[in-house]
C-alpha cells in the first residue's frame, strides 16, 4: 500500500526519497525490519495474552529428556509469524502483483488450517486435532489454486529466447549476430531443472511418450506435481517442528535462498547472465521473502531453546506451504530436495520408521525400529544429545545445502 502512496506523492509533489519505494532493494529492506519489530515486540504481548487465555502445549510422554518440563508453555504462536508476513507484505509489496497474492493466499489459507487444528488441540481437549483427511483436502486444495492460477494467469508468464526468421538472421551475420534471437514472453510448462547443462524441464510433454495426443493433457500433469509439493513440504515442516528452534531456524534459511532466487529470476540482466529462466513480475516475491525471514528469526527471539512459545501448526504448516508456493512460483521447485533437504530427510526418517515397523511385525509378529524414534531429530535426543546441540546442527546442515542450491545456479 505504501508503494502506490509514495509512487503518487513522488509524481504530484517530487518529494525527496519518494522514488526510493520505487527500488524492490528498498522495500526488502523496510518489509525485514518491520518484520522484525512486529514479530519482537508484539511477539511478547500475544504470548502474554495466550498465557492468560491457557492456550498451553499439551506434551505426550515419550521419555524425551527435558520434554515434560515443556507442558502448557504457550502455542499457536504461529499468529505471530503470520502477523509478521501479512503486515510488511500488505505495506511495502505491489498487491495488484499475481505473484504476491498468491502468497497472501496461501499464508492466510495454511494459517487457517494450522490454526484450527490448534484450536481442537487446546480448546476442545483432542490430542490428534483435525482429522489428517481434512489436512490433506487443505493442502490439495491450495495447491489446485495454485497450479490452475499459473496455468492460465496472463500475467504468469516466462521469457524464451526464439530464434528469429531465416531472412532476419542472414542479415543479422553481417551486423550485429545477437539479433539473430528475440525474447517473447509466452505462457508456458518449463521449469529449471539442477545441475543439468540446458536446464529445462517441460512438464507438458511427461506424458508424450505416450503418444503426442497426451500432450493435452498437461494441465493434469502439472497440478499433480503442485499437490505433490504442497503436501510434502507442509508436512515435511510440521514434522520438523518438534524441537525449540528447530523449524524456525531452518526456515529463516531457506527463506534467505528463496529471495536470492526469487531476486536473479525477477531480473532480467542477472537471469540472462545465469541462464536460467526470466520471469517477469517475480521480483515482488523478493519483498515476501523479506517479511517471512524477518518473521521467521523474530519468532526465533522467542523461540529458541528454552522455547517460551511454540508455533503450533497455525506456523508450522503456514511455513511449509510458503516454501512450497514459492519455490513452484520462481520455477525452482525441483531444487527443493536439496534447499529443504532438512524436511525432507525429517519425512523420510518417519515413512521408513513406520513401513520398517508395519513390515518386520507382519513378516516377524514383532514391530522393529530403524531409529529410536522418529522424526530424526527425537532419535539424536534418545541417543543423549542435548535438543540445543541438535538444533545447531540441523542448522548447519541447511545452510550447507542453502549454499549448494545457490551453486547450482552455475554448476551443470
């Protein structure tokens, strides 16, 4: 909002540093400290307020050291993550732009879900919250949103270079050979793919090894791949979610990436010097990206060991579903094994905990563990690990592969 205020006063009256609102460096910048300062300051009023209200953390023992020592600190502190992102993102980014009202959409909608599974948790006394069907039937159908949105939004376009007419380009040798290709904004399937030299993956022509006739189909190709990522990365976070700091840290990580990625693909000089695909008006996301960092590490303020609130899954899902949306939105979902690879190998560590168990108790009469408990992280704390030590790893971790994941922008 404040963009159209200050880009109307710098036109009418030429005001000094008007223009500034201008640059998306500028707007970053404002939309992190307001983050921070939301998230820090008000932070400790809605914890103070939830305490009042008994809006405590009902713990389950699992022999966890420390864990009972946890029982009724406050959750649903995701409020203040999403206080954190809304704001700064209504205030300094372009909200006419697709790109950003897709990720408000996606924010208050996984906000939504986390939030009312909270409330069963605390406020009707259920353990297990919202049924996981309904989970499920959320994320999907955000997901849909999402995916019909960038198939057929105009505005969702990417830039291709297509080479010219023969006619033009035999004139073009002689004076300037560049002139030999133009760029044309088109609507399109592609995606970058990692650490492959022509780096480009259509995901309309899957089902052409079928024959050309599937090629139709590509819509339906898609909007599964959508599913797919929505679904996993949301619940990879809320897996993650299981220790003080843990999924905070890690997101504020990968949000930092996100917005250097989201930054080169929304410029068009940087995109043609990467080789990597140009799409215009994702610049804006760099200004989300800002707000859900600096919401992310102000929350941390509060949520690091010893953790005085819990984000709950009003946070923890809102986050993965942020990530993921992203991530599609920029055209680097397929980088997400390896920029969230800390979710991923939290997902991993309970699918094969749970198929070991079921399998060796039908093929033995007995259950068998891989780890001493899933997610991964609750296996290190069995094996005496303090949770703080933990989590300082974990971080590590993803900024090990934050880094890789900006690498392959080069390394093919």
């Amino acid at each position: 909002m404040l963009y159209y205020l200050f880009a109307w006063l710098d036109k009418q009256y030429d005001i000094p540093g008007a223009g500034l609102f201008q640059f998306i460096s500028f707007r970053t910048s404002m939309a992190v400290i307001l983050s921070l300062l939301l998230t820090t300051v008000y932070g400790a009023r809605l914890i103070r307020i939830l305490r009042a209200k008994q809006v405590g953390e009902s713990v389950r023992n699992l022999g966890l050291e420390g864990q009972m020592q946890k029982q009724g600190t406050p959750t649903m502190g995701g409020l203040i993550i999403l206080l954190g992102i809304l704001v700064p993102t209504l205030l300094f980014a372009r909200i006419d732009n697709i790109y950003i009202i897709l990720m408000l959409i996606t924010t208050v909608w996984m906000g939504a879900i986390g939030f009312l599974d909270d409330y069963i948790k605390v406020f009707k006394k259920d353990k297990e919250g919202l049924a996981g069907r309904f989970k499920i039937m959320g994320q999907v159908g955000l997901a849909l949103i999402i995916g019909w949105t960038m198939y057929f939004h105009p505005d969702i376009v990417v830039r291709e270079r297509i080479a010219a007419p023969a006619a033009v380009q035999a004139s073009a040798d002689a004076v300037n050979p560049s002139s030999k290709y133009y760029y044309q904004d088109v609507k399109s399937t592609l995606t970058n793919v990692p650490f492959y030299k022509d780096n480009e993956f259509d995901y309309a022509k899957v089902l052409t090894v079928f024959g050309a006739e599937y090629g139709k189909y590509s819509l339906v190709v898609f909007l599964l791949f959508v599913v797919v990522i929505v679904t996993a990365v949301s619940n990879g976070a809320n897996l993650t979610d299981g220790i003080d700091g843990l999924a905070t840290g890690t997101s504020a990580i990968i949000g930092i990436t996100l917005a250097i990625l989201a930054y080169v693909s929304g410029n068009a000089i940087f995109a043609d010097y990467l080789n990597i695909m140009y799409i215009p008006f994702s610049g804006e996301l760099v200004i989300f990206a800002g707000a859900f960092v600096g919401a992310c590490v102000g929350f941390l303020w509060y949520n690091s060991y010893p953790a005085q609130v819990f984000m709950g899954d009003t946070g923890s899902l809102a986050i993965g579903g942020i990530i993921a949306a992203f991530a599609i939105m920029i055209r680097k979902e397929l980088l997400i094994p390896v920029l969230c690879g800390v979710f991923l190998i939290e997902n991993l560590s309970v699918i094969l905990q749970v198929s070991y168990f079921k399998y060796t108790k039908r093929k033995f009469g007995e259950g068998r563990r891989i780890f001493l408990m899933s997610p991964l992280h609750h296996h290190y704390q069995k094996k005496g690990y303090h949770e703080a030590k933990i989590v300082t790893r974990f971080w590590i971790v993803g900024i090990i592969l934050a880094i890789l994941t900006i690498v392959t922008l080069k390394l093919r």
